[in-house]
C-alpha cells in the first residue's frame, strides 16, 4: 500500500512540476512570471545558475555523447565552490529549449525551487554515489578517442595514404559496387604499411564468416571487435576527393583511437 502511495505522489509531483510554466527571459529564469533565479550561457552548452543576488552559482553543463546511436544527453551539474560534479539525466528535453530543459529538471530534483538554488540540495546530489552517465553513454571514451587521434594529427590524402603528423602509416581504401568513386559504397579496407588488413567498415548488411550478424555502418576488425561509424557524406560537395571523405577518417579515427595501431608491424 505504502509503495502506490508513493508511486502516485511521484507522478503527482512531476505533473505539477511541469504543469508549472518557466521562462527565461533576459537572464531570469520565470516561474509562472516570477523570477527566481538568475541564468547565463557564455560557452555553447554551458549554463551559469545562481540567485537573483548572484549568490550559490553552480554550471549545468550539456554533455553530448554520439558514440552510441541514438546519440545521449545529460546534464552535469558543477558546484562552483568546492569544484564537485555528478551527472542527471534529463526529466523532459527539447532540443529547441535546452536551457528551460535544464531548469524543470534541476526543479524536478528541488535544487531549485521557487526560493532559487538549493545548495544544500545540489551538494546532496554532487557528495552522492557518481550516476556514472558520462561513461554509460560514452562520452569519457569519446573524449578518451579524440585527445589521442588529435595528440597524432591524423589524415588522409587523395591516394588513401593514412597520415600522422604529414607521415605515412598506413592506408585506407573504398569500395564500391561500380569500382569506382561514382558507385554506391560498399565498404572500406584499412591496412598498415605492410598491407596487413587491421579493420573493413561495411556499409549496410555486410556478412562476414564467423560472425552472426550482418553489419550495418560498422567496422569489422581483425580480432573480430565491432565499432560503430555512421555514414557521412559531407565534405565532398564537387566532385569525390579521399583527402574530403569524413567517413573515411572518422573510420581511421575509430579505430586509432580504440588501440589499433598502423606503421609497421
């Protein structure tokens, strides 16, 4: 009984939680037309929380993670004061109103309330067991992936030559069902500078002897992992050039980032 008592105060509370209208408007965020807190985003998806007086700031920042698809979104809230973070997904979300997404669910969680910012609510949160949202999703190894593929400066060139730091390691070729660049991809073959294969990525339905399921914008490497790398036709806007093929790199990038070595072996 105590269990659907508490199950109906829940969802009670999150239809006046969302019933309640909020606005932000010159820098206030507006609770039914009243304003209750202060709100700014200086950096692209970073957001500064605080009072109307400017006391008890914390950050809410917007992580994005596309290493899985569908790609995820979370919050991370950050207390300014100690330098503590954990993350929350998100009650309700529009891609159209990420700033009043973050408030109902900051008011969701009552680290704000018609009074401001909790802080006492919000360490609650950050001094909790770490949620762990950023490693679900996928977003600590898609940071993990992009600070090594950078720190090696990778590209390709219009011959399929793999670059770091304007040195060969290795090449990555397309296959089509024509043979040619104007034919529909079928695939693509990377190789270090032995031609050794170290990866295929398969276009769609993709069959390989071993494995039971076809593969669908993923790469199939040698020790037989998968890694998922969605098709992207950008870059090459006239006429088809290697060194503009962003699915290409982005496969290179996959599997460098993952460990996978090219040069010499």
């Amino acid at each position: 009984m105590k269990n659907i008592f508490f199950s109906v105060l829940l969802v009670l509370v999150s239809i006046t939680t969302f019933a309640q209208e909020f606005k932000i408007k010159k820098g206030e965020v507006l609770l039914d037309g009243k304003p209750i807190a202060k709100m700014s985003t200086k950096v692209l998806r970073e957001y500064k929380i605080s009072n109307l007086d400017g006391t008890n700031t914390i950050t809410a920042y917007m992580r994005v993670c596309t290493a899985t698809t569908p790609g995820k979104s979370y919050i991370e809230v950050y207390n300014e004061t100690d330098k503590t973070s954990n993350d929350l997904d998100f009650a309700k979300y529009s891609p159209f109103n990420i700033d009043r997404s973050i408030i109902q669910t900051l008011f969701a969680k009552e680290m704000i309330t018609e009074n401001g910012v909790q802080l006492e609510k919000v360490n609650a949160f950050l001094n909790d067991t770490p949620t762990g949202l950023g490693e679900k999703y996928g977003c600590k190894q898609q940071s993990a992936e992009k600070e090594i593929t950078d720190a090696l400066a990778l590209t390709i060139d219009d011959s399929g030559n793999i670059l770091s730091k304007n040195q060969k390691i290795g090449y990555i070729s397309m296959i089509t069902s024509t043979g040619n660049a104007s034919g529909a991809v079928e695939k693509y073959e990377v190789t270090n500078l032995d031609h050794k294969l170290i990866g295929t990525w398969y276009a769609k339905f993709g069959m390989v002897k071993g494995y039971d399921k076809p593969l669908n914008q993923e790469i199939f490497t040698v020790d037989q992992k998968v890694f998922k790398v969605e098709f992207n036709n950008g870059g090459n806007f006239i006429g088809y050039k290697m060194s503009q093929d962003v699915t290409a790199i982005n496969i290179v990038k996959k599997l460098v980032g993952n460990g996978y070595s090219l040069g010499h072996q």
